[in-house]
C-alpha cells in the first residue's frame, strides 16, 4: 500500500505538472478557455492606431476665388477697373503676394488657382459662382461677399438678413454637391462705416463717391445730421448681422472656417484704399487681406 500510494502521488505531481504547463502555455500564446473549455485565440494587442487625418488642411495645393470687387481688384490699379493680378485671393502681383501665391508659390500660383469674383455682386450671385469652382475641384475655396448687399442706391434695398443667410448656404450646398471635400475660408464683410470715416478725408475720392458708390454708407459723406447718422448706423448693423450669418452657417460645415471677424475689425488707413476711389482696398489693401487670409488658413485651428 505505501508504494502503491507513493506511486498514485507521483502520478498527481505529474499531471498537475502537466497541467500548469499547458496552462502557462495558452497563457503565452495568447489562449483562453472558452465556456465549453475549448481555446479561443486572444487577439495580440495591438498598437495604437494613428490619428485620423485632420478635416482642416493647412497646406491646400489648389485654390478657388468667388465673390465681389474686392477679390477682382477693383479700382486697385487704375479707375472704376478690375485689377485681377492684384486680387489678395489669387493675384500674381510680387507687392501683393497673394493667398495663392503664398500657400503654393509663385510659380504654381497661376496655374493652380482661379478667381470667378465679379465686381458689383452679391450673395444672391454666390450660388452661380461657387458652381464654377466647384467643377475645378479645388481644395480651398475663399469667399468675400457681403458688401454690395448693405452697398445700395438705399437702406430700404439692401439684402435682407433671412434672404442673406439662404443664398450662403445653397452656395455651400452647391459646393457640396460636387466638390464635397474642399475646403472653405470665409472672409468677414468690411467695416463699411469705418472705410467711410478714413476715406471722407479726401476731396477727390469725394467726388468719386458721388458717381453712386455704395450710396447707403457713402451719400453725402459730410452730413452728420441725424438721418444720415442713422442711415450709416443701419447699414453698420446688417454689416454686423451678415457677418454673423457668415459665421453660424460656416460653423455647421466641418470643412469650413470663418475669420472670426478679422477683415471687419482691420482699421484700413488711407494708405491701403485706393488712390481713384478711397473706399476700395489699394494694392496695400490687398496685401493686408492676403497676410489676414494666410493667417487663418495656415493656422492650427478655427479662430477662437
């Protein structure tokens, strides 16, 4: 009996021996008991997986300008004429240098970019025009509109803030329906109450206003009499409320960024308007809209 039990307790030793073997060995191959006592394999760890790439491109490699006479360079290089080379959005010009210029080069800037702002427009043209970008597939788009809808013969015609924010978005919509992933920088509207304030200073650019610039901001540039303060402060406040239209509808689109106001709150001095007309931004003008527009699009993130 004692060898017997001798041997009946060698045998334990073994199996448990085994056992534990067994064990640690699915343990280091990555083994589990399932429920049934069959093995399941565990999946190895893995690493972790990258981040996802960015929605927001700081290095777009194609470009797309709409909007109005500001983007056309309007009255930047000789009277009531387009001056496209020195458009802050996609000009050539070496004074100006561009937001394409910038982001692209210089050499790649003109082939690689296109500027479908017209003078005079407004938001209700913008669908039209981001349609033709969009067939470009570019990846950024830069929108200046806004000005030439509160720019009118009066108060009473200027674009109404519900109508305003309706033709924005079917011009985001548009843009959307061919050229889903492009990107979309969207400039806020001009302190037209300020650039009226610089330019009264200038007799000349007086005269020129009287040809029927931006009559609701620029009519009779000298009364201060209450309805012509509070015709100015009208135009002010849609100025103010197209550009929060800008900014609300822009923020429900991931790939789109707002200036967060930066061209409203620039204070243009005589030296960036134009020499012809002293309202329109001047080649130096120019050149302050594209360091504003390279500012924001090559920054990290959307404007606080």
């Amino acid at each position: 009996m004692p060898e017997r039990a001798s041997r009946r307790r060698i045998r334990s030793a073994a199996v448990a021996s085994g056992a534990a073997a067994l064990v640690g060995a699915a343990a280091l191959a990555g083994c589990t008991a399932g429920p049934d006592g069959a093995g399941r394999s565990t999946p190895a760890p893995r690493s972790p997986s990258p981040s996802a790439t960015p929605l927001w491109n700081v290095r777009p490699a194609s470009l797309a300008a709409v909007g109005d006479s500001i983007t056309t360079g309007f009255d930047a290089c000789s009277v009531l004429t387009d001056c496209p080379e020195v458009s802050w959005a996609t000009g050539t010009d070496g004074a100006v240098r561009s937001l394409a210029v910038r982001l692209l080069g210089a050499a790649r800037a003109a082939s690689h970019s296109s500027n479908h702002a017209v003078a005079g427009a407004r938001i209700a043209q913008l669908p039209e025009q981001m349609a033709l970008a969009a067939k470009e597939r570019p990846e950024l788009v830069t929108v200046m509109i806004g000005a030439n809808d509160a720019c009118r013969d009066s108060v009473r015609l200027m674009t109404p803030v519900a109508d305003f924010r309706a033709s924005f978005e079917a011009s985001l919509r548009q843009l959307r329906g061919t050229a889903p992933k492009a990107q979309v920088y969207v400039s806020s509207v001009p302190d037209l109450k300020r650039l009226w304030s610089t330019g009264r200073v200038n007799p000349m650019g007086k005269q020129i206003w009287k040809l029927g610039i931006c009559r609701s901001m620029l009519q009779d540039a000298d009364d201060m009499g209450e309805a012509a303060t509070a015709r100015r402060e009208a135009v002010q406040e849609r100025v103010v409320a197209y550009n929060g239209v800008l900014r609300d509808v822009c923020a429900k689109d991931a790939r789109c960024r707002y200036d967060g106001g930066a061209v409203f709150d620039y204070r243009f001095t005589g030296e960036q308007l134009s020499p012809w007309d002293w309202f329109h931004p001047g080649r130096d003008g120019q050149a302050r809209l594209a360091e504003i527009a390279y500012r924001k699009v090559t920054a990290a993130g959307p404007p606080a």
